[in-house]
C-alpha cells in the first residue's frame, strides 16, 4: 500500500482484518505505525513496500506525489502483467499524468 492517508489507511486496515499480508509506505511512517500492531510491515522507501508485492495500491494524495512515487518504483513495475490499482482521482486535464501510469507514449490517444 502506498501511501497511508485517510483512504490508503482504512483500505490497509481493511485489508489486514481480511487476513492479507501487506506492506506499506508513506512519506510519514507514523501514519502506519498504528497498523503494525495488526500486521502491516511499515517500510521506508516505496521500493522496500514494494519488493515483495503481488499487487500494488496507490492511494497517494495528488497527480505530482503519484507520478514522483511511481518513477521511485518503475523497474519494479516492468515486468509484464503487473498492475497498479490506484486511488488518485486524475483531473481529466492531465492527460500526461494518465499515460504515464498507462504506460503509453506522449503520442498515443488515451
């Protein structure tokens, strides 16, 4: 899980109370410090959170935050049929910000 805001938070917890294992990050660890008491594996880098991950959640505050987090985590993000559900409600006047988590060129429609 990256980020542990207000959404990434309660996604996390809910997820843990399900019984799946999750890490997370966020760039203040004391938004998860409350969840390692019931599994969360708190990690300080977005590429620790990641290493391991099956699936990866964005739930990052902003377009900027997301993008700077995701090219922190491109090389983890290359290998095929990996997926990024993410949280982020892109403005639709950001078509930059939606091809490069689409993974398409300037020059391709969306």
């Amino acid at each position: 899980m990256l980020g542990l805001g207000a959404m990434g938070h309660a996604f996390a917890s809910n997820l843990l109370k399900n019984g799946f294992t999750v890490a997370g990050w966020n760039r203040s660890l004391a938004r998860g410090e409350d969840l390692q008491a019931h599994g969360l594996s708190l990690h300080a880098t977005p590429q620790q959170a990641v290493a391991d991950a099956e699936v990866i959640i964005s739930m990052l505050a902003d377009g900027e935050a997301t993008l700077e987090v995701l090219a922190q985590i491109g090389a983890r993000l290359s290998a095929a049929g990996d997926l990024l559900p993410d949280g982020h409600h892109w403005p639709a006047g950001d078509p930059a910000g939606h091809r490069y988590v689409a993974g398409t060129s300037a020059s391709d429609d969306l």
